[in-house]
C-alpha cells in the first residue's frame, strides 16, 4: 500500500493519501519534465484537537514528479 502526501481539498491541511491507480506519464511544459497522475484516497485526518476532517475522498493528484514544495508535497 503505498503512501503520499496531498493537501486536503476541504481543510487545506498536509495530509496522507493512498495511491489506488496511476496513470500514463504526462510532459509538462512548465517544468520540462515528466510527470504521473493517478487516483488517490485522502486518509481521515485530524484539523485540531479533538477534530477530524471528514474529507475521504477520491482525487486525482500527482503520484510521481521530480519536484517537492516545502512541506513534501509534490508539484
């Protein structure tokens, strides 16, 4: 089961999500680089004491890229 990091669509926050499909490398121009989008499930998360986010959902994200931002989460 592997693992990344997204940031959540509801609370903005850095969040684990589990890869379920990836998809064919896209060539970004931008970057001048290959990149991998697949389909992920956001993990139940907590937005402060006591609190859980409950976004669980299924998004598309990036799952492969050669650049991180500041907190891991790839661009």
């Amino acid at each position: 089961m592997n693992e990344i990091h997204v940031y959540c669509n509801t609370c903005n926050k850095k969040v684990k999500a589990i890869i379920l499909t990836i998809h064919d490398k896209e060539y970004d121009e931008s970057t001048k680089s290959y990149k991998r989008y697949g389909m992920v499930r956001i993990l139940q998360h907590r937005i402060g004491f006591k609190n859980n986010c409950d976004n669980t959902s299924q998004i598309k994200a990036l799952v492969e890229s050669d650049f991180m931002d500041d907190n891991g989460v790839m661009i």
